[in-house]
C-alpha cells in the first residue's frame, strides 16, 4: 500500500507511478458504498460485461431473477456511479453536454491499414473484494495492442490524461476515438490530443459499432483475469492487470488477427489483410 509520507525514499508521487495510480485518486476519499450496494454493483459488472447492450431495465429484470428485488431507478443510479451506459441508440442522446465540446465521428468507412493510425479509450469498473477500481485503458484499433493503462478510484480526467500521455510514448496516432464521456470532453484531455496534432474523433451516444473493439477487450480482461482472481486490493490488482495485458499483448493469439498476437501486428512483424471498419 501506498505510505502518505516519504517512503523508503520514495515519495507519494512515485509510490503512484510504480502502482499506475494518479496521485488524485491517492488523496481522494471515495463515497462509501454499502455491503448491499457493493454486491449489486458486481453483479450489474458481469451482465453488463456479458451484454453490453443491456440498459437498466433489463438489468434489473435480471437482477430480479437472481433474487434481487431491486427497481430499475435504483438499478440506473448504480450504473451511472460505476460509469456504465448501454451501447445503443437513445432519444437525445446526440445532444452534447452542455459546455463540452463534441468533435465529429471520423472513422465511418475508414479502412484500418496500420498501426498507429486510430486509438482509443475507455473506462470500466474493475471489482476488487472489499470495494473497487475504475480501469482505463489505452488500445491501439489495427492491432488491438494496449498501450497503457491506468487505475483510479475516480472518475476523474486526470488518470485518462496519464494513460494516454504514457501511450504517446510508443508514437502519435493519427485518429484518436472516444465517447463522449466528461473525462474525454475535458479540458484536461483534449490539450494532450491538440497538443500532438492528433485528429479527435468521437462516438456518436450509443453507438455499438465504435466501442466493439474495448467491449471485446473488456470481456477478455474480465473473464480471463479479474473474475478468476478475485483482487483485494488495488496493488494486487495493478500487479495482476500489468501481467494479463502483457500476456493480452504478446502471447494471446487472437483470431481476429489471424491467430497473431497484438504485438507482432502492432510492430509490423506480421503481414496481413486490411480490416474494414463498419459504416
């Protein structure tokens, strides 16, 4: 665990690189949550991660058959706290929030012909056992290589704008897509894209073709590691997400590849058909 005071020589700052952690999320007194609330919250996380589609009626309808006798109001405050949002087309939902800038969809009929050519990224609730974690990460579209990630216990810009700023190591993309969330409409974040020339592109509200490729990583993050660990505490599951992603990375064979890794297509290694985005 992280030390408020100079550790080991060490300070807070650090403590937080080391742990992929911002140093906000660190100071931050997160809301508590109830026992009750806690167990609803994760079990909302693995039928939202199995339909993605599902709003908060149909999850309530299934949080009923589980044995929960909870309402779909209740069930919409949940998932708004986690940061969740059905991927499908809602009345109104093309209307920006007020104040935020909203920069158009670029990607429609774009063929993805190399690395580095359209990023993204997004958040998703990562349960721990005695509480949870938000999981932001960084995904390159050509290869489905994650270039960063990181946690917070917020929902907060400034851990989107870390990750991002460390996945600019690796090069500048030329498209960077997101949706239309208050981290990415931020001030915060948008100066890091314009800052590096980078187009912005953004996900018109419900769109389920643009999340497709994070949907798909966030079931594989889930069902091939989180669920089957069942993390404590955030260290151990930064430890344990830093190793599936360079697993994800550079063993995981993935079909949709060709049964190559993201790494090899990432770093040119492979040779390969363009993928067509949908329209």
């Amino acid at each position: 665990m992280i030390e408020r005071e100079e550790c080991e020589g060490l300070s807070v700052r650090r403590q937080c690189e080391i742990l992929f952690m911002n140093r906000s999320s660190f100071y931050y007194e997160p809301v508590p949550v109830s026992v009750e609330d806690k167990v609803i919250m994760d079990l909302i996380d693995e039928i939202f991660t199995e339909c993605p589609f599902y709003g908060a009626r149909k999850i309530s309808r299934k949080l009923k058959e589980q044995g929960i006798p909870i309402g779909r109001k209740r069930t919409g405050s949940l998932m708004r706290f986690m940061g969740l949002e059905a991927v499908f087309p809602k009345r109104n939902h093309s209307k920006p929030q007020s104040g935020h800038p909203v920069y158009p969809y670029l990607l429609r009929g774009v063929t993805l012909a190399r690395s580095n050519q359209v990023w993204s990224i997004d958040i998703t609730y990562i349960r721990l056992k005695k509480g949870f974690v938000y999981l932001a990460a960084v995904i390159d579209w050509k290869s489905r290589y994650v270039l960063s990630f990181r946690l917070s216990n917020t929902l907060t810009p400034d851990f989107c704008v870390e990750a991002v700023k460390e996945a600019l190591e690796y090069g500048t993309p030329e498209v960077f897509n997101t949706d239309q969330g208050s981290q990415f409409t931020s001030d915060e974040f948008i100066s890091v894209l314009k800052k590096n020339n980078i187009q912005i592109s953004m996900d018109g509200r419900g769109r389920a073709i643009d999340n497709i490729f994070v949907e798909r990583l966030w079931r594989s993050v889930k069902y091939e590691n989180v669920y089957l660990k069942g993390y404590e505490t955030i260290p151990e599951a930064e430890k344990g997400l830093k190793e599936y992603f360079n697993f994800y990375n550079t063993e995981r064979h993935h079909q949709s590849l060709g049964y190559k890794t993201p790494w090899l297509v990432y770093s040119g290694l492979e040779v390969g058909q363009n993928q067509n985005l949908a329209a």
